[in-house]
C-alpha cells in the first residue's frame, strides 16, 4: 500500500474533490480508506433503550485509492508514491521533490 494511516492525502475526484484530510483507516483487500471528515455519509441509528430517540449520524464512507493522492509533508504538493531501497529497508520517496515520506 502506497497510502498508511495517518498520511494526509487530497481527494482528486468525487463530490469531496479539492479537499484535503488525515487518513483514518485503510481497507488493502477492498482497496479503500477512510479520510478524516470527508465523504460524510448518513447513517440512520436506531433507539437503543425504550423512551430514546432514533437519530440520523453522519460517519466518513469509504473512499477508493485511486482517488485521492498523498500530500506530501515536505513540499505541501499532491504526489504520486515511489519507492527506493536503502539497506534492507523500502522506504516510500515523494515524486515531486524526492524527499523520504
């Protein structure tokens, strides 16, 4: 996975585009994360005890990855990912400015 937890990425398509959030969770087999604020969805919640209100929630859905790109911490810039190796460590490098992510 290109993208971690934690990462700052931008949204580059979708109702959410141009904006920029933390990465909360990443779903590898599906594909997919979670941004912080972003792609809010409505969740309707159901009383829990008697005498409570039901209520409608707003959660972060799903994103795919190949919709957002990862801001990197260096130059401030969207950047696709690349890879160099140094020793026995994979280390993730920003396109841009080749700075070590």
């Amino acid at each position: 996975m290109k993208i971690k937890k934690n990462d700052q990425v931008k949204i580059v398509i979708g109702k959410d585009s141009g904006k920029t959030g933390k990465v909360l969770r990443v779903f590898p087999k599906e594909n997919r994360l979670t941004v912080e604020g972003l792609n809010l969805v409505k969740k309707h919640m159901r009383p829990r005890r008697e005498g409570e209100q039901g209520q409608r929630v707003e959660i972060s859905g799903k994103l795919n990855i190949s919709n957002v790109m990862l801001v990197c911490p260096k130059c401030g810039k969207p950047t696709r990912v690349g890879f160099k190796v140094a020793g026995d460590k994979k280390l993730r490098v920003c396109k841009k400015c080749k700075a070590e992510l």
